[in-house]
C-alpha cells in the first residue's frame, strides 16, 4: 500500500514546477522528466500542499488511532503555520479555500463547520487529501452506507459543499476497487452500481456523469478539462491512469494536460503506484524526492497502525 503514497508524493513533485501552465505552453515543451524551479521557484523534488496534508491526515490517524477531526485539523495548522510535513520546512503553496478553513479553526470555530460550503468552494483541496482516508475505510472493511459519513466530514474541515464530498466518495470507493485487484476500466463501470443516489442529490451527481456513466474511458485528450475543480481534476486524474498502462506514461500524460498539474499528478500517482507498485516508479524520480526516506517510514507506520473500528459496517 506504500506504493500509493510514494507514488503520490512523486506525481505530486512532477507537477509543482508547471502548476497552472497551460495545456499549449506545455504541449510545446512538455514535462518528461522531474525539474525544479518554475511555477513556485523550489528545487527538484520539492512536493507540495498536497502530500504535506495527506501527511498530516496520517500523523493524526497514527496520534489518535482513529479519524478525530480536531486533531487533524491541528496537524493541518501545524502544516500551515510551521511548516510541519513539508517538503521544505515551509509551506510555499496552498488553496485560498483551505487556507480560511484552517484558520476559521484556529479562532475556535468546531472543525466540521469550517469548511466553505458555497457552490463556488469546489476546489480539489479535499480530494487531494483523501487517499489516507481510502486506505482506512478500505483495511477496516467499511461498506459503502458506512463510509459516507467519514468521507464528507472529512471532507468538510475544508469543503463542506456536496459537490466535494461526492467527488472524494467516488475516488475512496475506486481505490477500493483497484485495491481489491479490479481492472481499472472495470472498476470505472462498477461505480454504476453503486447507490450514490441514496445519499446526494441528482444534481451533485450529474456534474459526475462522464465517470458514473462509464463515459471517461472513451473521451478524448480535448475533452478533458485539468482545473482545479474538483470535477475537472477527478476526471483528470481517472482519465490519464486508465489511458496510459504504466506508471511514467500516466503521471506525464496528467502533468502535461496542463493547469493544476501537481494535484492531477499526484491522484494520478497514487492510482498508478498501487496499480503498478514501487518498481515501475523510475528510480532517477524517487531518488530526487526530498523528505523520501520519512515519507516511506510515515506510510508505513500508518497503514500498520490501522485498527479495525468497532463500529465500523463491513462491506
């Protein structure tokens, strides 16, 4: 399961330099090889905002040895005013959304309503740091009614809106799937079997029609939008993986459609990483990866420490 993570932090990596080029820009000079500098002015290596959370969220679950939401959302502070789980001891990017959420907790609002919950606030700030959570709900056997709650409070420290919460359940329960070894373009159409509708509106589900409906398999390059709303950047994410059959191939074809490249990059990532594992991680990447070595002892000590939740509803 490390390989997930690993692969995470280095798609992650990839993409900082590029964040918010665009798709043209890099089509005439594309991403093949991991750089530093660029977008934030950080060396090689250098991962961002979203690894440092998906840290954090497993720091806390190692703390408390279950999901607390103020003591994640005291490891997010910690992140955002000390520099803590990052790759450079300070934080050099992070979402406006998620930034005042943090805060709002600070100043002693309860950590469930801190997120923004407005339509506009669907950013991809929650989905970046859903991996851990997948890997929780997966190794403690939560079913699908079983998880919803967890996945949108989590969700919620910083986007509170269905919107997010529907699009970190879809990517939780995918990373079920492929974790249980399904093919990935079959686990993209057993998503059609599961019972989104009991539990978020017809409207939140539409935006996801082109992953629900099976359709994200067969759209073209052009047809895929790589913002950083938390729709275009799922879509993103699933599309490259499942268009690509290796680790390298994905992660570069994310990077290179351009926009928020570092989060479409590290989901990427950590989709091909569990699929494909460590090895196929080129080794020139992981060894330019800073903070490497604690980030391989912190995911392994997460996903041993995982304990089976006795109210947990299994699958």
């Amino acid at each position: 399961m490390c390989d997930g993570i690993l692969g995470f932090a280095v798609g992650d990596a990839l993409g900082v330099p590029v964040e918010f080029f665009s798709r043209s820009k890099l089509d005439n000079n594309p991403v093949k090889d991991m750089i530093g500098f660029g977008t934030h002015l950080v060396p090689e290596g250098s991962f961002s905002d979203d690894t440092s959370m998906v840290i954090a969220t497993m720091a806390s679950i190692i703390e408390t040895s279950e999901i607390n939401y103020d003591n994640m959302m005291c490891k997010f502070y910690e992140w955002l005013e000390y520099g803590k789980y990052s790759s450079l001891d300070t934080v050099f990017d992070v979402g406006i959304t998620t930034k005042y959420s943090i805060l709002k907790f600070k100043n002693g609002i309860s950590p469930l309503l801190c997120g923004a919950n407005d339509s506009k606030s669907n950013g991809n700030g929650s989905l970046m740091r859903m991996l851990p959570i997948a890997y929780y709900l997966y190794k403690n056997n939560y079913d699908f009614e079983g998880s919803v709650d967890i996945v949108n409070h989590v969700s919620s420290l910083t986007h509170a809106h269905e919107i997010s919460w529907l699009g970190c359940k879809i990517f939780c329960d995918y990373v079920g799937l492929i974790l249980d070894g399904v093919n990935k373009i079959d686990a993209v159409n057993k998503l059609r079997e599961y019972d989104y509708n009991s539990y978020y509106t017809l409207d939140s589900i539409d935006k996801y029609r082109r992953i629900l409906s099976g359709d994200i398999v067969n759209l073209s390059r052009d047809e895929i939008k790589s913002s950083g709303y938390v729709v275009d950047t799922l879509e993103a994410s699933l599309w490259s993986f499942i268009n690509s059959d290796n680790y390298e191939d994905a992660v570069l074809k994310a990077i290179n459609l351009g926009g928020d490249t570092d989060t479409i990059g590290a989901l990427t990532g950590a989709l091909s990483g569990i699929v494909y594992g460590r090895k196929q991680i080129p080794k020139k990447w992981l060894g330019k990866l800073r903070k490497r070595e604690y980030l391989e002892n912190i995911s392994k000590k997460y996903l041993y420490s995982i304990k089976n939740d006795v109210n947990n509803k299994r699958r």
